[in-house]
C-alpha cells in the first residue's frame, strides 16, 4: 500500500511540474462562483490523474465497460473545464444519454426503495434505469455544486469510502477498488489542501459516478442493508442539489447557471469574516472540515445500523432540516454583515 502511495504521489508530481512549466489545465477564475471561493489559479487535473489511474486499474481488472463509462463522463467535465461546452442545458442532455446508455449496457439498477407502489414499478426495466439515471444525475451535478471548497468533496468521499473499509462487511463490498480509489484520493488531497489543483468538473463527474456505482452494487449484493443507508451516505450533495433548485423555482431563477447562493458558499463567506485569515486556502480548510465533521457524526450513527430504515430516514430529516435552519440564518446573518 505504501509503495502505492509513493509512485502515486510521484505521478501526480510530475503531472504538476508539467502543467507549471507549459502553463496546462489553469483553471482560471472568470466565473462568478469561482471568483467567490478564491481568486488564485490552479491547475484541474485531479480529474486527469484521477481517471489515468483508474483506466490502469480496471484495464488490469478487464473490466472494460466501466473504463469506457467513466471515459465518457469524463470527457464531458473535462471540456466544461476547457470552456469548450460552456452550455449547460446541452451538457446536461449529453450526460443523461451517457447515463442512460451505460446504465442500461451495464444493467447498473436501484434493486429496490422499501416503498412497496414504487419498487413495482421499479421491476420495469426501462423504469428502473431512468430512475437509477435521474439518481446518479442528481449525485454528479450535486458533487460537482460542493466541489468549489478546496478539500469538501475529496475528503466527504473519503469519509464514506473508510467507512465501508472499516465498518462494513468486506466481503460484500468491492475491498480492491475501494481501497485503490481511497489511496487516490489521500493524494489528490494533499495537493487540493495547498490549492495547487483541483478535481475539476472531470475530477468530480468520474469521483462521484464511480462512487456513486459501487454503492449501488453494495445495495444489490447485501438485500439486508437498507436503500436509506445508500442515500444517508450520499445526503449532502445530492441535497445541495435538490435544494437549490427548490430555491430557483421558488425565486424564479429559471438559469443552469452556477450562483453563489449554495450552503458551502455561505459558511465560507461568514468564516472568512469571522477569521479573516490571509490564507484562503486555510478559510477553505475550516469550511470544508465544519461540514465534513457534521456529515462524519450523523454516517458513524448509520454506518452502526445500515439495515434500520426508520432510523436512517430519522436521520436523512434531521439532515435536511438542520440544513434548511442553518441556510436561513446564514442568509440572515450575512445580510446584516453586509449592511
């Protein structure tokens, strides 16, 4: 594992070294939403490095239809990086076909939701398989809304990867590529806390899919864990999602634009008034780490009791109603700093 580690560190180095030298993959800060977090360029090749390795790992594995899965869900961020596919509403629609032919060639599907009406429907192989694309649709855009906060994303995906390492069966989970993809992620987080790169819109559409697939598989291979677990794992960007766009209907804001107006976003603004540290990167750090401390809580309860439904739910509206109280008065408190 440690050797792993090293030539890992190794590669993402000389990926770095290359990109400063020739003056690669800047992510430069014209959109309003990334001006917000930080105004320092940095390279977005976490999602580069991210999907190479993997590519390796599943090639050496033959597992050949998910390296082309998440090749094509790659590309579609990495030319949204590029400023390329700039349009939203067109990316979307090329994601949810990317989806909805991978989902149905892999036959990727939610086995069952315990809501009895639903999982009928849910046995209606082409239902299942808008449904498990609507579901993993909703997890990469609402990885990629959270991914603004250096280190939020990366360690959110760490937190719930150790938690299938260490307290989950291991003989029903994918241990291999957990434990790779785990190894992955220490590196890129390293870099990501410094501010030297970032996952990128690539970096966090091949993160959260992969992620997203596994979990899935865990649910259909384990019968006894209960579907709620899944989303209690994945609550807080796909939350974040769903919540904003309850937020543009209710406002009005009919635009696939990104805002400013997210939960991260905020808490960053109030803990760079707050601390008013001239490491931004330490503002980001102090963010990322209050939201992942909450999340790491609430998945240590659940991780103890997968197979519990009401309880998980208990927990998911608890989490959604924290979430709704704390965007209010941080709306609220932000407003009177500004007057």
């Amino acid at each position: 594992m440690m050797i792993q580690l090293i030539l890992n560190f190794a590669i993402l180095i000389f990926l770095l070294i290359l990109c400063n030298k020739f003056k690669l993959l800047i992510d430069k800060k014209t959109d309003k939403h990334k001006k917000f977090a930080t105004s320092n360029n940095s390279h977005f090749i976490g999602g580069l490095f991210l999907l190479s390795l993997l590519i390796h790992y599943f090639l050496t594995q033959k597992d050949y239809p998910i390296t082309l899965f998440l090749i094509a869900i790659f590309l579609i961020g990495f030319l949204a990086d590029l400023k390329i596919f700039n349009n939203p509403k067109i990316r979307l629609i090329i994601q949810i076909f990317v989806l909805l032919i991978f989902i149905y060639c892999l036959e990727i599907k939610i086995p069952n939701t315990r809501i009895e009406i639903f999982d009928y429907y849910l046995g209606n192989r082409f239902i299942n398989c808008l449904f498990t694309t609507f579901c993993l649709g909703i997890l990469i855009n609402g990885s990629n809304f959270v991914d603004g906060i250096n280190t939020l994303l990366i360690n959110y995906y760490i937190i719930i990867l150790s938690l299938f390492l260490f307290f989950l069966d291991n003989s029903v989970i994918d241990y291999l590529t957990i434990q790779y993809l785990l190894l992955l992620l220490i590196v890129i987080l390293l870099f990501n806390l410094l501010g030297k790169i970032i996952l990128g819109d690539s970096g966090s559409y091949v993160l959260s899919l992969l992620i997203g697939t596994i979990l899935i598989k865990y649910s259909l291979e384990n019968e006894l864990t209960s579907p709620y677990f899944i989303i209690l794992l994945l609550w807080y960007p796909c939350f974040e999602l769903l919540f904003s766009m309850i937020r543009r209907f209710y406002s009005k804001v009919y635009s696939y634009q990104p805002d400013v107006l997210h939960l991260h976003q905020m808490l960053l603004k109030l803990v760079n008034n707050k601390f008013k540290f001239k490491m931004v990167n330490l503002n980001h750090l102090i963010t990322a780490s209050i939201i992942n401390l909450y999340n790491l809580c609430i998945l240590m309860i659940g991780v103890n009791y997968p197979r519990e439904t009401k309880l998980l739910i208990t927990l998911i509206i608890i989490n959604m109603i924290i979430y709704i109280m704390l965007y209010i008065y941080m709306g609220r408190k932000l407003k009177l700093i500004q007057n």
